[in-house]
C-alpha cells in the first residue's frame, strides 16, 4: 500500500470530523506526528485541543530571529499554561544567515521577490525541513478562507516535498469560529491579533491590515502578488497539497 492511498483512506475516514476527531485520530495513528506552531490563533487554538487529547504532544515552531516581542510573550504563556507540551524551538542556519545579511544587507526582502523569498528559504523553509525530517505527519492551521491559494486543500493531503502526510484540522473553520473557541477556552493568544494583526510572521514583513482588506494582506504587502512563503508550495513554487 502506497502513502497517497494511506491518506486516501484517511482522508475519507476524517471527511466531515470535528478538528478534534481528527487530531484524535492522528495522534493515534501516527506515532511520529507534530503541530507546527507560529502562535497565531489557529495554532493557538489546535494547541489547545492536543493538550487535552494527550498533554504532551510535540510541538514545534520556527524563530526566524526577526518575530515581534508579541510572539515571544504569547510562546511563554502557552508554555506556562500547557507545561507537558514538548516544544521544539527551530533557529536557522546562523552561517546561512551571517552570509546572506553580509552579501545582501539587513533587510534584502524589501529590495526583490528573490530577496525575500531567499530570506524566508533560510530563516523557515529549510529550519522547517530539518524539524520535519524522521515525522509521519505534520499539523497545520491552515483553513480555506485565509486565501485563495489556500481554497482547495484538504483535511489531510500528501506532502509531496517531504512524503509525509500534511494535516489540516482547520481547514473547514472560519476565522469567527477561531475566536469563539479561543474565548471559550481562555487560550493565550498574540496581543498583535487586537491591533489588527490577522496574519503574523516576522515583524518587517508584517503589518496590520485596513477594514476591507484580505486576511492575508499584511504579510509581505509591498509585493502585492504573493501572500505565501514557501512552507506550504512545493520546490517549484507549487501548492503543497495532495496529488493524484
């Protein structure tokens, strides 16, 4: 039996599942599986409902070094609130940093495409990677609604790049059902969130966004055209998303 046809069958099985039926079932079903994390609200929230599904589950997240103080404040809440969870904190490759600043200057994602995506290669794309490597699966909070690019992905789908199984537990909700759940629960969640902030990445890369405005529309705004950064498109620019 193939991976696409083991997500197939999971696929259908979680069809129409609740995120926790379906955290449930993965964290059953897959003995090497982990929830990445930029504390947004969606992660915040998938958090949540794995520390009461089993209190240790494995974590991970990406410290790019350029995050707002805000991210950092809410990791350290969360790890206070949940202490079992297993945290793993991602940095990248300081030589790959060192050289790319030196080569290009501080803030080089302003000046091209190439530039930032350069940036957001070395400082999430490849520390992603590497806190990937040895998983089954991995968890995301990624729903349809936040973009376009974003409208046809499943609950669970085949991570080509990696050949692992990539699990969407949110996929279905709607930003009001994210909140409501936060409030409900008394999750710890970004202070950035009230000032407008949907959306949060580095904190040069990141602004609030306008009444109106795209969800994602903060995130690299002086482009225009592209609201992803490479954890969820394949090497050839490509949505990573089941195939077949």
């Amino acid at each position: 039996m193939t991976l696409q046809t083991d997500i197939n069958s999971a696929a259908a099985e979680l069809k129409g599942k609740t995120p926790q039926e379906v955290l449930t079932w993965c964290l059953g079903n897959y003995s090497k599986i982990a929830l990445a994390s930029s504390f947004g609200a969606e992660d915040v929230v998938l958090i949540d409902m794995m520390a009461k599904i089993r209190s240790d589950a494995h974590v991970f997240t990406l410290d790019t070094g350029r995050l707002n103080a805000e991210t950092y404040e809410v990791i350290a809440k969360v790890q206070q609130k949940y202490p079992q969870l297993q945290l793993q904190i991602m940095f990248p490759q300081a030589e790959a940093v060192e050289q790319m600043v030196s080569e290009k200057g501080i803030n080089l994602f302003y000046d091209s495409v190439e530039n930032r995506k350069q940036c957001c290669y070395i400082r999430k794309v490849e520390p992603l990677s590497r806190a990937t490597k040895g998983l089954d699966a991995w968890i995301t909070g990624l729903r349809r609604d936040q973009t376009a690019n974003r409208s046809t992905m499943e609950t669970v789908e085949l991570d080509g790049d990696r050949n692992i199984a990539k699990i969407n537990p949110l996929i279905d909700w709607s930003n009001e059902q994210v909140w409501e759940y936060i409030r409900a629960n008394d999750v710890p969640y970004n202070a950035l969130h009230d000032q407008n902030f949907p959306s949060i990445g580095c904190a040069p890369c990141t602004r609030a966004i306008q009444p109106g405005e795209d969800l994602r529309a903060g995130r690299w705004w002086w482009e225009m055209s592209n609201q992803e950064c490479g954890l969820h498109v394949t090497s050839d620019g490509r949505l990573v998303r089941a195939k077949g």
